[in-house]
C-alpha cells in the first residue's frame, strides 16, 4: 500500500461558504475530515486520542443541521470543524496539556475561545497535541511536510493538523512563537492577534502577561472570518484603502535568522519591491538582546508562580525542560520582574514610532530561522516571534517558498489592533509571493 500523502489542501473560507450555502452537508464533511484523519494520524500524530470520535462527532453535525435546516440565518462558521489545542477547556473533554497530571486535576470552565465558535456553528473536531503546559517539551506530532522534522511548537498539532487537511481551523496559543513559528514550519497562516484582543480564559496559562490566544488555517480570507468571531470588537469596515509600506527591521534582530532564511527573505523582499511595495529599512529591535532578555525574565517568572503551588505538590511530574524553567523563573526578583512587565509597553511604543517616522504600516521578517529542524525532539527556536509577541502586536506568517521541500513563512507584523488591517494587508502579499512562484 504506498504511504498517504500528508500535506492536503482545504481552504477554510470556500469551506464555510459551501457549508453555509448548504452545497456541503456538516455530517458529509465531518465523515471526510474523519477519513482524512485515520489516512495521516498514524504518521503525523495531531490529535490527542478519542474512542467514539466518530460518533460523536456525527451526532453534533445533524444537532447541527436540525437546528439549522435552512441556508438563511446560519452563523458564518456552520459546520466547521476545528482543532483545539490541548490546554483549552472543552466542556466534555479532558484537558491534559501533555503532562503528567490526570485529567481532574487541570479540569475548568469551557474556554471563552471555544463558546464563541460554538456559536458561530463550529464543531469541536478534535483536541490537538500541545507541547507540555504550552512549553517546549515536545509531544509526538511530525511535520506533515516531512515526518523527520519537527512540526514546531507548542501548537504542534494544530499546526499540523491543518497542514495535512484533518480540519481546516484550529486554535493555538503563543507566548513566545507558537502560532508563527509552527504556522511557518507547516506551510500554512498562522495568525497571533493583539494581545488581549482573544479571551484567554479557560486556557491553561504558561505566562499571563505574554499568553495570546491564535489560530490556524491555510488561507488568509480564512483566518480573517474565523478573527472576526474570535476578536472582540471586529470591525470588518476597517479595511485599508491601498498597499502598504513594508518595514524591515535592524540587522541585529535579522542576523537570528540562519543564513539559508535570511538569503530566502532578502528574496521574498525584493519580490515585494518588484510588485510595487514600498521598502524601507527602519532600525526596529536593534536592542533586541535587550528585548530578549526582558521577554525571557517574564515568561520564566511568571511560568514558575502559575506553576508554584502543582510544582511543589508534584514536581516529579514535570519533565525536566519545564522543572528547569520553573527554577529558573523563581531566581527572577521583584524588581526585574517588574521591569520586564513594564518594557511591553516601552517596546511597543518604541516600535510604533518608529512606524510613524518611517510611514511603515507593515512590518515583515522570517517567520522563524529557517525551514524545520530535522527530529521531533526539538520544536525550534521563537527568536524571531518572541519580540513581538512581547510588545504585545498582532503577527501573522503567511507561507513563503520552501527549501528542500518544506516551507518557510513570512511574519508580518502592525501596530497594536491594527488586526483587521494587517490581515487585509497581508492577504495582498501572500498572493503577490504567491504569484511570484
């Protein structure tokens, strides 16, 4: 029998118009996302186990339909089926967040991400793998693109799972570069909103000062339908009027990037340009180890006080990557925290008037260093996301060309709740990569 054929194209915003439209019946397309999953779960290993997966996901599409029999007045995601990463409470699923605490013990109220797709007519496909509590201790997934290589973290399986076509929407979360990064290795958009602009209750948090709620799909128009009932106080009128102005950040934030990414970015730039972009290089995060360092000192610190009371009860549970973050972050003083806090602020404003003086309205960098690092044992570095995940801006990649069969994405970046904008903005330049081969 030859080996299946892991990466599947299933675009979520023709999706939810054929469902909406009732061209597609829910219970019709479920059967086809499940079928798609027991072809590539042996090998990419996505989803956190269900036993009556099936069933029950064949009995929530005809609920569905019965509370829908008509195309007039379905909500905009109707029938679609989502991916939910594995520190986000479903009600009715255990969340185990790959540790190993039992499932009673990290129990709590259904997360506000996940009641907002429910009524927009979503359908809880599947619990995706999550690294453990969202670090860096990877699960099993591989990349569909290439089994060898990591898939990225810590939304390994959501990433994935979109990548291969098991669902065509999934959640993830970031604190440093965990929707960006796996989005990029994966080959498809990753989009991490303003800070804030996603509830982020009933999420198992890693730090809260940094922890932001995204999502996957492999199309822009897709990841804008799914922010629009997801992001509080979408306003889909604000939609620019023309291109952007394109910012390249400070060399010392670039030189993260190994040489293959930065040379294959030099060229998506000078796609850019070639397509009418305007360019400007603009000295963003030249402090970037500065950044860095302040970034670091907030995850670590806080990471060990949410973790304080489970890790003194049990710290033999944890694997020895997140014990030594936790010790780490409780070397973290008062005051350094503090100060940590307070340079998101700092960070963002420095950004944003750098955007102003320059007339930049997009930022754009390497999604990540570089293509997937070969093993699962390593998810890959966030260098390139953590900055601005720290400053609090909303990110999206978009997929970018490959090497060696697996792809590289670009990470374009606006000012803070310019989310609507930057998604628009950014759907312009994966078609004009795009058209570029």
């Amino acid at each position: 029998m030859p080996e299946p054929v892991l990466v599947h194209t299933a675009p979520l915003a023709g999706t939810a118009e054929a469902l909406n439209g009732g061209e597609l019946a829910p219970g019709t397309y479920v059967d086809r996302c499940l079928d798609r999953a027991d072809e590539v779960e042996p090998t990419i290993r996505a989803l956190v186990e269900e036993p009556d997966r099936r069933e029950r996901l064949r009995r929530d599409a005809a609920d569905l339909g019965s509370r829908y029999p008509d195309a007039d007045g379905r909500p905009p995601l109707y029938g679609v089926p989502v991916g939910v990463k594995d520190i986000f409470h479903v009600d009715g699923f255990p969340t185990r967040a790959n540790s190993g605490f039992p499932p009673e013990e990290l129990s709590g109220p259904q997360a506000g991400a996940v009641t907002r797709l429910l009524e927009a007519g979503a359908l809880v496909f599947a619990k995706t793998v999550t690294t453990e509590f969202a670090y860096y201790e990877p699960g099993p997934t591989r990349n569909p693109h290439d089994p060898d290589h990591t898939p990225g973290g810590s939304s390994s399986g959501s990433a994935a799972a979109v990548a291969a076509g098991v669902c065509p929407l999934a959640l993830g979360s970031q604190t440093a570069g965990s929707v960006v990064r796996p989005a990029a290795f994966c080959g498809v958009v990753g989009f991490k909103p303003t800070f804030g602009r996603i509830p982020i209750d009933g999420v198992l948090p890693l730090a809260p000062s940094l922890d932001t709620v995204g999502l996957f799909t492999q199309d822009v128009a897709g990841a804008g339908l799914a922010a629009s009932v997801l992001c509080d106080g979408w306003d889909a009128t604000a939609t620019p009027d023309g291109p952007p102005t394109l910012g390249v950040p400070d060399e010392a934030y670039l030189d993260r990037a190994s040489p293959v990414g930065r040379e294959r970015f030099e060229g998506q730039v000078d796609a850019l340009d070639d397509a009418g972009y305007d360019v400007v290089r603009a000295p963003a995060l030249a402090d970037v180890d500065e950044v860095e360092e302040r970034h670091g000192a907030l995850m670590t610190a806080e990471a060990a006080l949410v973790h304080h009371d489970r890790y003194e009860a049990h710290g033999d549970r944890y694997s020895r990557v997140l014990s030594d973050l936790i010790e780490d972050g409780r070397a973290v003083s008062v005051g350094t925290l503090a100060d940590a806090r307070a340079g998101r602020a700092r960070l963002r404003e420095d950004v944003e008037a750098l955007m102003a003086d320059h007339g930049v309205d997009v930022w754009v960098s390497p999604a990540a260093p570089g293509p997937a690092p070969e093993g699962i044992d390593d998810t890959g570095d966030p260098v390139m996301n953590a900055p601005w995940t720290y400053a609090g801006t909303p990110a999206v990649t978009v997929p970018a060309g490959e090497v060696d069969g697996l792809p590289l994405g670009l990470q374009c970046v606006a000012a803070h709740g310019a989310d609507e904008r930057l998604l628009a903005w950014a759907g312009r330049i994966a078609d004009a990569l795009y058209d570029r081969g």
